[in-house]
C-alpha cells in the first residue's frame, strides 16, 4: 500500500514560511526610470491620444478641452507628442504611451473640462510603470496614539523663532564622543 502524505505536518510549515515574509509584502517591486533626473529630466510620457466624436454629447467635455486648454499643455511640454482624433460616434478617450512601452488609457465619457484636465495632469506626472500595491501584513483597528513619527518631531522649537545663521543650531551633532570629551567625562567621574 502506497504511503499517503501527512497533510497535519504541511500546515505547520506553510505557516513558518508565511511568517517570515512579516513585514510589507509587494504586488511587484518598487521601479522608477533608470538614471532619471541625475543628469536631465526625462520626460517618460511619449505620446497622447484624444479620440472624441465630433457631434456626441458624451465628447462635449474633450472638444472643450481642446479648444481652450490644449495649446496651453502643448507649450508647457513640448517633448510631449499630441494628437486630437476626431472618430465618428466613438466613446472619448485619452491614450497615453510611455517611453517603457506601457500605454495607459482613461475613459472620457461624459467628463467635464476640468475632469479632463485633472486626468491629463496624472498622465504626465506619471512614469508609466504600474502602480504598485504595498499590502501590510500587520494591521490595527485603532491607529497609533503617538501619531506618525517624522524626522523633525524632537527637533528644539528654538528652531521657529531664532534668526538664522546661528552659531548654536549649526554645530555638527554627532552620536560619536570624541576623544576630548571621553577624557572630560572621566576626570569628573
């Protein structure tokens, strides 16, 4: 008779593995454009696409877009290709390409002008990689009392109401103690 695995001593040990990713578990990693900013900005949005009909109603939104504000965005981003489509009775659209080769696109039906304005915004503050999930395997029902820690929560309050430069608020701070000190702390103990 053929021996049966034992599923009682699986479960024990799917469960160690589980424990060991504790901390942030990803949906993919964290990527940003390689060497983007260090020597020139790159912009990483290519191209944009406006397809709208010229007669809908649900395209009222992209014609006004348009005709008053896309001279404006085309001036600001001049590395920016964009190319208005005028489709017989077809859903508006806004397709925009990245220089990785993702394209995005956002539907634009019945979408006032500022909508619009707020989608094409996004897509060129984009970098085109899709957006990652953090997922924390840790959670609380009641958030921190103490709050969110940031860098300046100890900092002196004489910082807001001193005149700068001040001799006093820029002397190095280190966790080192130098060789003097060290001497110093000795002869008074």
């Amino acid at each position: 008779m053929p021996a049966l695995p034992r599923v009682d001593r699986l479960k024990p040990i799917y469960t160690a593995a589980k424990a060991l990713n504790f901390g942030w578990r990803f949906s993919d990693f964290l990527k940003i454009p390689n060497y983007n900013g260090i020597s020139r900005y790159t912009n990483q949005l290519h191209r944009v696409t406006f397809r709208f009909c010229k007669q809908s109603e649900d395209s009222v939104g992209v014609r006004n877009f348009i005709e008053e504000r896309l001279v404006e965005i085309g001036k600001q981003n001049p590395s920016v290709v964009i190319y208005a489509q005028p489709v017989r009775n077809t859903t508006p659209t806004i397709r925009a390409e990245y220089g990785n080769g993702r394209q995005l696109q956002i539907n634009a039906k019945n979408l006032s002008m500022d909508d619009i304005t707020k989608d094409v915004h996004l897509l060129f503050s984009r970098s085109g990689n899709p957006v990652t999930k953090l997922e924390s395997r840790q959670s609380a029902l009641v958030p921190s009392i103490q709050g969110q820690w940031t860098p300046i929560t100890w900092l002196s309050t004489a910082m807001n109401t001193e005149n700068l430069p001040n001799k006093n608020l820029s002397t190095f701070k280190s966790c080192k103690t130098s060789a003097t000190e060290y001497l110093q702390q000795k002869n008074a103990e």
